[in-house]
C-alpha cells in the first residue's frame, strides 16, 4: 500500500498519463507539466498563458464592438426621425416659404409706404430662392455649380440688406393706416419674421457643424485610446 502511494499513475490529459513521484495529493505544476517528457513530444500539450491571454483579449474585443454595434442599432431610429424633421424643415424652407413670401410681397407692394423696400426684398427673396432649389434639382443632371453659388452669395448679401431694412424700420412701422410711417401688418410681420427665421435656421446649422466636429474629435480620441 505505501509503495502504491509513492508510485500514483495521475491523468494529467485526457489522451496521456504519467506517473509523478509526490507524496502530495496537488496538482502538478504547470511547468511540471510541460516540461514532462511524455508531454514534450505530444500535440495535445496544454495552452500557454499567452495564447490564454491572447484569446482574453480577443473576446474582450469581441463583446465590446458587439455592444457598440447593437447601441448603433438602436440608435437609427432617432437618426431617421431627425433625418424626416430636417427634410420637413428643409422643404417648408425652401418651398412654401417662398411661395408665401412671393404672394404677400406682390399683394401688398404698395401697403407699406414706411419703407417701400420691404415688399420689394419678400418678392426678390422668393425669386432667387426658387432659383436655387432648382439649380440644386438640376444639379444631379448638369453641372449648375456656378450659378448655385452666385444664387447662395446674392442670397447672404440680400438678406443683410434685408435685415437693415426690416430691423431698422421696426421702431417706426406703424400699422395705422392713416399713419405716414403705415405698414401692412401681413407684409411687415411676414418679412419680419422670415428674416428672423433664416438667421435662426443659419444660427442652428452652424452650432450644429461645429459641435459635430467637436464630438466626431472627441470620438475618435476615445476610440484610439480604447484600443
């Protein structure tokens, strides 16, 4: 029996026994192991700690881009509802702005002799608006990058011009028709609040380039640093 003690037979794989030569009922030793000489010459020997780290590793990166991977799905949603809110948006701007403008700038040319450019600057605004929204429907089919771009600066310049003469003019509009200082109300609050409009719209797309830009930054410095 004490013989038997000393001289166990231990499965150490599942293919190859050895017999250790220890008193204690431990596990062999890792090194133990892979340096035996029935173990040295064989194909099953057991994995190193840096393939076990490497495997780690990888399925720690496997998980972590699944995770982004499903939170990018969930967050199309939101994307395609803003997608739909910015083309409305884009669309009313374009299209039925003008439209208004146009209508309310030739029925009342001659209802604002306090200033007789502000019907004026609704007429040519929608004009030159609808001439752009074609250059940019054309665009696709024939090269209408240079008049798109006159179109885009007389626009900026027109509706400075506009500003000065819709701001300017608010302290002393009057919507008493029997007034010198008489203006529409329809036209005045139409031109007032289109002009007002435009620069909230340009206010609004030029925080949002400089916050994508900012948080596209950001991302892409965590990004690196996560790998």
């Amino acid at each position: 029996m004490h013989g038997d003690s000393r001289n166990r037979t231990e499965p150490i794989l599942t293919s190859i026994s050895f017999t250790v030569d220890n008193r204690s009922t431990a596990p062999p030793s890792y090194d133990y192991v892979i340096k035996h000489p029935n173990i040295v010459s064989s194909e099953n020997q057991p994995p190193s700690y840096e393939s076990l780290y490497d495997r780690m590793r990888n399925a720690h990166r496997t998980i972590r881009n699944t995770v982004r991977n499903s939170s990018i799905n969930q967050s199309d949603s939101p994307k395609k509802l803003s997608s739909i809110l910015i083309s409305l948006l884009i669309f009313g701007f374009l299209v039925i702005l003008p439209v208004l403008q146009f209508a309310v700038g030739i029925t009342y040319r001659e209802d604002c002799p306090a200033n007789i450019y502000i019907p004026l600057w609704l007429i040519i605004q929608s004009i030159f608006v609808i001439f752009l929204v074609i250059s940019i429907l054309f665009f696709k089919y024939y090269d209408c990058s240079l008049m798109t771009s006159v179109i885009v600066v007389f626009l900026i310049s027109w509706l400075i011009r506009g500003s000065i003469w819709i701001y300017g003019s608010g302290s002393e509009i009057s919507f008493n028709p029997g007034s010198n200082s008489y203006c529409n109300p329809i036209c005045f609050n139409v031109a007032f609040w289109s002009v007002t409009g435009i620069w909230v719209i340009v206010a609004f797309f030029i925080s949002s380039i400089i916050l994508a830009a900012f948080c596209s930054k950001n991302f892409h410095s965590t990004s690196q640093d996560a790998v």
